[in-house]
C-alpha cells in the first residue's frame, strides 16, 4: 500500500530533534526523505551518546525511514549540488541560523527561482525575522522565555524544564502541518512557499489559559505541582504500596462516580465539594480528604477500581511498565527496527493511523553518507 505522501521529495537539511522529526513524519507517511549531512562527522547528534555498535540512539529515533546523502556546504561543487537536489524537491527542511542557506547561495528567493513548486521548511528557536532572530536557543530556552518553565514544577520549589525535549517535538509537529498545508495549497496554486517555524513560538502554544488570564484578570499563573489547574480533585497521589496514581475527578459527573466508588457519598452532600466552584474554591481541603483515602489502598486495585468507575485514571509508570505496557503494544507503538551489527533497536511506532494510506516504518536510521551514490542517481541521474 502506497503512502499519503509517495511520490514527495524531501530534502531533510535539519539535525537535532525538530527539523528531523518533521523529516522523519513526512517520511513514516511515504515521501522519499533524503538526510543531507556533513562528510566529516554527520549531523551533529550523530556524537550524542548512549550509543550502540558505533551509532547514537539519539539520531536512531527520529531518523527513520530517510537516505543520507553528504554534502560539503562550505565549497562552491557542494552548493551548486544542494542546488541542483532542491530543483527537484518537493519540500526542504532546515534549522540553520537565519541567513546561513542565503549565506550559501541557497536562498528561498533563489531556489524557487530555479523550482517554483518547492516548499521550504525552515525551523529556528525564534524565527526568521524580529529583534531576537539571530540568537541561538535550544529547546529548554524556549521552556524558560515562554513562561512553560515557570508553570512546571512543586509549588515552594524551583522551575524546572520537562523531562522531555517536548518543545523541539511540538515543533517538529508544527512543521510538519505547515508542509502538508503548503501541500494542499501548491495542488490550487501550482507555487510552493516558506514554513517558517519556531521553537518559542510552539512553546507559547502549550501555556493554556495562561496569556488571557495575565492580560484580562492580571493573573500569573505559576506551578502547581502534579495538581490540575482547572478542576479538583485532579492531581498525583501516594497509595499504600508507595506507588503514585494520577486520577482526574473534577467534574460534577467524575467526583459522583469516584464518591460512589471509594464509599465517600457524603462529600456528595457537602456543600464545598458539591459543585465544581466548590470543589475548586476548596481544593486544598478536597486534596487532603481524598489523598487521605488513596494512602488506605495499593496502586493497582485503586486504578481497576477507578476504571471500572470510569474516573480516568494511571500509574505513574516506570520507563520498565511503559516497554511492557500492552494497550502500547497492541497499538504498535514500541516497535523493534533491525540494525547491522546490532540488532534489534526498539523505538516509538508511527502514531497517526490512515485507514487507506497506511505510514510505515520501511528503513532504518542511515549510517553517514551511505545513499550518496542512490540518491545522486536518483534524483539527478548523476554519479558519485
């Protein structure tokens, strides 16, 4: 079965986590994916450890289902060659400084000079333009200036970042939609254009009611710890085998069917916990009582319990749990690729399911360099 995307052409300039990923989606969804790295050492993740038979997990998990080509940048043949492979792509994907490709000859302006039709991704900690454009950022410094590191941690404690690079993943997802919906638009048009997408700007998007209530009520919102910011009570909490359940019973409808089920009906009748307002007004009080009860049970009947109640509820999983977690397995979501020399590498599967366009995983991560002559031929019907 053919993917949404074959017959697309994509040429994956990008390293790290946000541009590869967009490179990587494009890729699980069909389109023919080309790495475009440097001769010497790769991309520059390809350094990063842990690391099995020589080569970094860190590049294994978002470079699937790509070729490697390299590519002197800096020499006048290496330009003209990335030149050459734009001419025939559909989409380029970079997260290079503002101004480095113009730097190279290889401007928007220019390559669509030469390919009307290409789309250019072009993915930055701040974006293209503005005051702040030429700085460099990574992920955790677009946690820190959105104000998404002020929101994650204990109430008395310190900031802290996400235990994931969740940023550059949010935006390598935005990415990948401005692609597609460049997509949609060049079938209308017949023209490609710019994708231009930043780290801090996808780091906003995750503050919730955060802006509107600073800018309408003069409210920061600050951490709360594991608690929910709208509901209660909604939060982690300690059972008695000293494992955390994370619950959410905020609603008039969850509260009912966790009262019934714990045999806590009497809160039903009091008048702090009877109503949604209520319940937030008194949240410290409702937190109290029901960690109280939670502390009276073992993590894994609490969360049958809780299923059988229908109050969404889970374990805090360990990364061990998560591998052997059957709901993923069964939807495919921790997969085994084969590498030479190696083995089996278990990584995330592809997560969007097409009915009549299936994603697929159909290569491995490339070694450097290793489909120069491939894909030169190809794409250009040159030799390498």
């Amino acid at each position: 079965m053919a993917g949404s995307l074959d017959g697309i052409k994509v040429l994956d300039l990008s390293r790290f986590i946000a541009g590869p990923v967009c490179g990587m989606l494009l890729g699980d969804m069909g389109a023919d994916v080309v790495k475009v790295e440097r001769a010497d050492q790769g991309e520059d993740a390809r350094a990063i450890a842990p690391k099995v038979g020589g080569e970094s997990l860190y590049v294994m998990m978002f470079n699937r289902n790509k070729r490697s080509l390299v590519l002197d940048y800096r020499s006048t043949k290496g330009q003209q060659l990335l030149r050459d492979l734009a001419s025939k792509a559909d989409i380029l994907i970079e997260n290079f400084r503002p101004g480095t490709l113009e730097k190279m000859g290889c401007s928007y302006a220019q390559l669509s000079s030469i390919n009307p039709r290409l789309i250019m991704v072009r993915i930055s900690g701040f974006g293209q333009t503005g005051p702040h454009a030429q700085r460099p950022c990574f992920d955790v410094i677009a946690q820190a200036l959105s104000g998404l590191m002020e929101l994650t941690g204990q109430v008395a404690g310190e900031p802290v970042p996400s235990g994931a690079f969740i940023v550059d993943q949010v935006t390598g997802l935005y990415a990948t939609v401005g692609a597609l919906g460049a997509l949609q638009a060049r079938e209308r048009t017949g023209k490609g254009q710019v994708v231009d997408v930043a780290l801090l700007d996808s780091a906003v998007t995750l503050l919730l009611t955060a802006i509107p209530e600073y800018a309408l009520f003069g409210t920061e919102a600050t951490r709360k710890g594991a608690r929910d910011r709208y509901s209660a009570p909604a939060n982690n909490y300690h059972c008695k085998d000293r494992r955390w359940i994370h619950f959410n019973a905020g609603n008039d409808a969850l509260f009912s069917r966790l009262c019934k089920a714990a045999g806590l009906e009497y809160l039903l009748s009091d008048e702090r916990f009877s109503s949604h307002a209520g319940r937030m007004a008194n949240a410290d009080a409702i937190e109290a009582i029901i960690a109280g009860w939670v502390a009276q049970h073992d993590s894994e009947a609490l969360v049958e319990m809780l299923a059988r109640a229908e109050v969404p509820c889970g374990k805090v999983a360990t990364i061990a749990e998560v591998f052997a977690n059957p709901q993923l397995k069964h939807r495919e979501q921790i997969v085994e690729i084969s590498y030479p020399d190696v083995g089996n590498v278990p990584m995330h599967g592809v997560t969007v399911k097409l009915s009549e366009t299936a994603s697929s995983i159909r290569r491995r991560a490339p070694a450097i360099g290793e489909h120069t002559s491939e894909v030169l031929a190809d794409w250009l019907g040159k030799s390498f």
